[in-house]
C-alpha cells in the first residue's frame, strides 16, 4: 500500500460529545484527507466524567481505546479517534497543574493503533471552596470565566447530578447556582471548580489540537520497510556523552523506532538533535 492510500477518502469515527471536532476534524481532513463524522447518540461520559460522578474506566490510555473501540462497534465502520485528558500537579512543580491530552487513532482494517499526546502547564485547571457569591466571581474572574464555563458543586464529594450544576458561562447563572448550593449547605460552604470539557475550556482546546498535530506527526512517519505509518519511539537509551570528557550520562544517547506491522527496528542517534551533553549533567566533571 503507498503511503498516500492509508487514509485517503477513509471515513473516521470521532467519539465525543463535547465539540472536540472543532480543532480535531480539520487537522485530520486537510493533512491526512481523512473524512471525519461525529456519531449522534454515542455517550462518551459514559467512561467517565471530570465531575467525578462516574469514574474513568481504567487509566487514560486505556479510556480512549475503549471509547474507540465502543464507537467501530456502534457504526461498523474501520477507523475510530478518541481523546481523552487528564490533570495532575507537576511533578517537579506540585503547586503547578499539568494537563496531559491524547489523542488515539485505530484502525481496524490495518491493525494499527496511533496516540498523540501533548503536556503542558499551560491549564486554568483549580477549584475552591466558597462561602459567598463574591469569593465565587473572584474565583470566576482568576480562572477565564465566562470565556471558561464552570461547575458550582454542593460539596467537592458531590456524586449525584442533582448536587452538580455544570457548564456555567453567564455571571446570572453563576450567582443563581451558587445561591442554591449556599441555601441548602448546612456548613454555608460550597465548591466551585473550572468545567474541564472540551466546549467549556477553550485552553483546552488548544492542548487537545496539540496533540493531534502530535498524531499527524506520528502518522506521518513510515516504516523504512514495509511503508506502514506511526513509526514510532519505543523506547529511549540514556548514556548521550559529556561534551568534556566523553564519559556517559544519564541524558538520552538514542531512540529505538519499532513499526506496529512488521516489528522492524531502527535506532537513531541523538534523537533530540542533541550530540554531547552539557559537562553539568556529567557525574565525573561535575561530581
């Protein structure tokens, strides 16, 4: 098969509920000339909801595949794309929110399955807790409201819809849900916390077409050979040389690329583009 056929004309299944058609649809149509629909009637809360009152199924990886996987079973058809997003503290900067996005492409008639992800700290992910409508429109105003929606909570353990009001993007709104919650709360203390999905959170929105360009990237890359895409990292090999006296580091010497199809495997030198590393990563020049 020629790499142009892969995807050509192909129709794909996107599987979400939450508008992320708007940044991934056209990325995938015009670099790739693959015809992207959105199924009516496909629930993908159904896996899981930031609001937690249903839980991921399994890790985020493995929540994107099952939406993918849900979606070929719902319309018949061979190729599915999924997203899912997850929010964590930084691990070097806890106070710091990271918002890590992937996006998943299988193809079933090829065999393949493609990820794209995207980290970044650049997220308006936060929550409070609040007493009052004017601690609510401060927290509003820190977080990009109305450009980003909301959710008023009763309690952060709240887990039934009627104690959540979600996708709030009018100050009347705002004030009115948190009213509610502050007449019925016997401790005068409510949460309030950014609405995470996509239609709600323009910053996320641009994450999520960061990783799809990610994707494209990887779809891009083609097996030397059989030809087939998503020629990708499978594993990293630390040692890059130290710039003085040569001796290895822990800093990446090289990357090994593995084709889904046949398994060839390639390694590629300084991957990073990056030859010898800087003596300050060195554990004999710099002890």
């Amino acid at each position: 098969m020629s790499r142009i056929s892969w995807f050509k004309n192909r129709l794909a299944i996107l599987a979400t509920m939450h508008q992320k058609e708007r940044v991934i649809a056209p990325l995938l149509e015009t670099e790739l000339n693959l015809q992207v629909i959105v199924p009516s009637q496909f629930d993908t809360d159904r896996f899981g909801t930031f609001t937690r009152e249903i839980k991921r199924v399994g890790t985020q990886i493995e929540a994107a595949r099952l939406k993918a996987q849900k979606v070929l079973e719902f319309t018949g058809e061979t190729i599915a794309i999924a997203s899912e997003g997850s929010f964590y503290p930084h691990p070097a900067f806890p106070f710091l929110s990271c918002d890590r996005e992937i996006v998943l492409l299988i193809d079933k008639t090829n065999q393949l399955e493609i990820i794209g992800q995207e980290i970044t700290t650049e997220t308006n992910h936060n929550h409070q807790q609040v007493r009052s409508i004017e601690a609510a429109l401060e927290f509003a105003q820190k977080v990009g409201f109305p450009e980003h929606g909301l959710v008023v909570m009763a309690s952060q353990n709240s887990t039934e819809k009627e104690e959540i009001i979600k996708g709030i993007i009018t100050q009347e709104k705002l004030i009115e849900s948190v009213e509610i919650f502050l007449k019925k709360s016997p401790t005068k203390t409510i949460h309030i916390e950014t609405d995470m999905r996509a239609m709600y959170n323009p910053t996320r929105m641009k994450a999520i077409a960061k990783a799809t360009h990610n994707l494209i990237e990887k779809l891009n890359r083609f097996c030397p050979q059989c030809s087939a895409p998503g020629f990708d990292i499978v594993e990293r090999l630390s040692g890059l040389p130290c710039g003085w006296c040569s001796s290895p580091t822990s800093l990446i010497r090289a990357a090994i690329y593995q084709c889904q199809k046949c398994n060839y495997r390639q390694e590629t030198l300084s991957p990073d583009g990056v030859e010898t590393a800087d003596p300050s990563y060195c554990p004999y020049c710099n002890p």
